[in-house]
C-alpha cells in the first residue's frame, strides 16, 4: 500500500528521519516546516494521510489539525498527531480536534507503518466511495438521493476475546457506551461466534492464557465470513516478532498493554469506519450489477 504523505516538523531532522522511514516502504512523501505550510500543502496537493507534530511555534499542530477537519475540501484526510510519550493530555485534546490517530516519540517503525498504510487504505476507500456515488448519481443509478452513507460513529458489533477480567473491564468501559462489544475468553467459543453471526470488528489478545493467539488469527482468517473482517490485536511491550507475524497474517492494528484508552478509541474507529466503506463499496458493486442485468433483460424484452 502507497500513498501520498505529509509530514509536518519545524525540526528538521524529525522530518528527514521520519521521510526516509516512509519513503523506504515507497509512499510518496510531502514536507512542511510550520502550521501554515501544511494547510498550503493540503489545499493544493493531492494528500493522503497527514503526520502532524503536536508541539510547533505558532500555529500548533491542534490548530492545524482543527482547521484540517473543519474544512469541506480537506475534512476526509486522516491526521495522525505525532506526541510525546508521557503526555496523554494531548491525545485527548488531539481527538477534540478531530485527530484520527496517533503516534507517540520515540517513533516505532512498526507503529508509524501500520498507522500510516491504515489510514492510507481508509483515505483510498472514502475516494473510492466519492467517485462511485458522483458517477452513479451522473447515470441516474441513486434517482432522487444518494445512498445512504456508512457510519461510523456508533452502534457497531465487536468481538472481544480476553481472558483478563481487567482488560476487559478496560475495553467494554471505553467502548461500550458507543458500540456492542461481546466478551468470549474461550478461543474456541469465539471462532465459532465468528463463523456463525456478523461482527464489525474482532479485538483480540495475543496472550491468552489457554491458547495460541497466532493460531487462532489464522483460523479466523481461514473462515469465509471473516477473510475481510478488520481484527486488532492487543500485544505485550517487545513482542515484536509475534507482532509481525500477526501482521503478515492479515491483522489490521495492534495496541500495547498497557492499552491507553484514546487510542483504543482511535484505533477502533478507523478500522469500523473502513468496513463501513468496504461494505458501501460492496453493496453499490451489488446494485449495478443488479441494474445491468435488469437493463439488459429489459432490452432482450
């Protein structure tokens, strides 16, 4: 996955260091030195994905993101606030300003990529969507409105697969007051629920006490019904060769324990927002192949 990336520092070096990060795994990327050069740079360029830093003379990156998520032209680009590590004030205020994501100093390869190909992946799905609604509503294929939109704010389906009764307190506190979050801490009781009912999401834990985390992702993404459904994995600190390997796998994001709970929130927001696109993609690929073969068995008629 390539994209367009911006990358906005009023430290050089950070700049450099985090260009050659993305450039290695061959996104494209864009550079601004201040608040103001961004917002130039996203109003004129074509810009897929937008690594801010939070602390910057001026126009900070709040502002700046702020202004990025207030505007109709620019609204759908993802942020991701680069922020200090023990400073989680500004992931709060980040999320107030409409910050998609987050990425904490020092940067982690994995994590600047995985956050990074994501939201990549989100911003292609949303310009997908635009093209296809703007062409059929041109073909006359959503006569007298568009169709409805995916949400993603509420009401979704997650799975959560946890067998620390802590953790999960944790999880079902941040995101049961929005979604409905459904508790196994039996791997095998869970890949049955998978098989069986629809979900919008699957979290799991990678630690689990009486199974392979590893095995189990590869039994979920061995089932029919879940080859697309967006997973998240919760990882110990340093385990970063299971991380990968879940990864490889198919796995969309991960959080580290201690799991904060604003990104928590942000990680699983993105990922129900892309299967809201994924199926609006879906279920309109589904009416025009339906409206074809009407036409043309109209015609044959």
């Amino acid at each position: 996955m390539t994209g367009r990336v911006l990358v906005v520092d009023d430290i050089l070096a950070n700049v450099k260091l985090l260009e050659a990060r993305l450039s290695a795994e061959y996104f494209h990327v864009l550079t601004a030195y201040s608040g103001e050069a961004a917002l130039e740079v996203v109003q004129s360029e074509r810009v897929d994905v937008v690594l801010l830093d939070v602390m910057m003379p001026g126009m900070d990156g709040f502002e700046v993101c702020r202004r990025i998520k207030t505007s109709t032209r620019t609204m759908h680009v993802p942020v991701v606030m680069v922020t200090a590590l023990d400073q989680a004030c500004d992931k709060v205020r980040g999320l107030e300003a409409g910050a998609d994501d987050f990425i904490t100093k020092p940067v982690d390869d994995i994590a600047l990529i995985t956050r990074v190909k994501n939201l990549a992946r989100l911003k292609t799905l949303y310009d997908e969507m635009m093209l296809r609604t703007s062409t059929g509503s041109q073909m006359g294929a959503f006569p007298g409105a568009a169709p409805a939109w995916p949400k993603a704010d509420r009401g979704a389906r997650i799975l959560l697969l946890e067998d620390s009764e802590r953790a999960a307190r944790l999880v079902l506190a941040v995101l049961g007051k929005l979604h409905v979050v459904q508790v196994e801490t039996n791997a095998s009781a869970a890949l049955a629920r998978i098989a069986e009912e629809p979900w919008d999401l699957l979290i799991v834990s990678l630690n689990l006490t009486a199974a392979d985390g590893l095995r189990l992702l590869s039994q979920v993404r061995a089932l029919e019904r879940a080859r697309h459904l967006p997973i998240i994995i919760i990882v110990q600190p340093d385990e970063d060769a299971r991380l990968l390997r879940a990864l490889d796998m198919g796995v969309n994001d991960y959080l580290t324990r201690p799991v904060d709970r604003n990104e928590l929130m942000a990680r699983v927001r993105t990922q129900i927002k892309r299967k809201g696109h994924s199926d609006y993609l879906r279920d309109r690929l589904q009416e025009s192949v339906e409206l074809a073969v009407t036409d043309a068995l109209t015609g044959a008629a």
